[in-house]
C-alpha cells in the first residue's frame, strides 16, 4: 500500500505552526530536527519544514523558494463540515480568501492563500460529494 503525507516549506517554522494548528485545527505531533515538525489530526500527517527563501529547490536546484503568493499545479483541500465555521478559523489565523465562496454540484467551497503564499481550498461536500460529477460515459 502506498503511504501519503505532506511536507509544506514554510519560511518561519513557529508562524507557521501557529497558522496551521489555529486554521484547520491540526496539533503538533513530533518535533524532528530543528525547523522540521510533523502535524497531526488530518487524515495523513503533514510535515512542515522550515526552509528559508531564495534558497534552491530540489536536488538539481530547478529553482529559487519563494513565499509570495504563488501558483502550483498541486495544491492542498481541506474537507470541513462547517465552511463558515472553517472560514472565519483560517482568517483569524492568517489566511486570506481569494474570491467568495463558490457553489459546485459537489457542495461549496473557498480558496484561499496561507501567510506562506501557499493556496488551499476548504470544502464542504453536500451528500453526494464528488458522486455528484462522477460521468456515466466512462
């Protein structure tokens, strides 16, 4: 079976558990080597590692980190059971909404940026969830 989780670079390692355990209720698990700590309360565990800006990226330096905001083809939802509730949690705690609150056939959701210049999306499935696009032509 293959094993999922999640590493997250963030500048600031503190601010950044601060924001995460505030915004989606996750709590600290391990504590690895400086700058690198494992959050838990997700259906797979997130590890957040501290790594500065304009350092490299990847074994072959295919790039320059930065924490503007930014885009990336991968990015993380965070399924709620309460949106409004998981809204005004990840404001309070740094995060800022882009754009209003979307409905789909699935249910609603948010998107929204970190303090890190990550985006993530808050979901709220209604009780078809992703049923409710499945095509019946495949």
């Amino acid at each position: 079976m293959t094993k999922l989780l999640l590493n997250i670079d963030v500048p600031d390692i503190e601010q950044a558990v601060a924001f995460y355990t505030a915004a989606l209720g996750l709590r600290v698990g391990r504590r690895l080597r400086d700058g690198f700590i494992e959050l838990l309360g997700a259906e797979i565990p997130i590890y957040l590692i501290e790594q500065p800006a304009g350092t490299r990226i990847g074994p072959a330096g295919g790039g320059i980190r930065r924490y503007d905001r930014h885009w990336s083809p991968v990015h993380v939802d965070v399924v709620v059971d309460d949106l409004e509730a998981a809204i005004a949690r990840a404001v309070n705690a740094g995060a800022v909404q882009e754009g209003e609150t979307c409905h789909a056939a699935y249910g609603r959701l948010a998107m929204f940026a970190d303090p890190f210049g990550h985006g993530f999306c808050l979901i709220e499935f209604n009780p078809a969830g992703y049923d409710a696009i499945v095509r019946a032509d495949v």
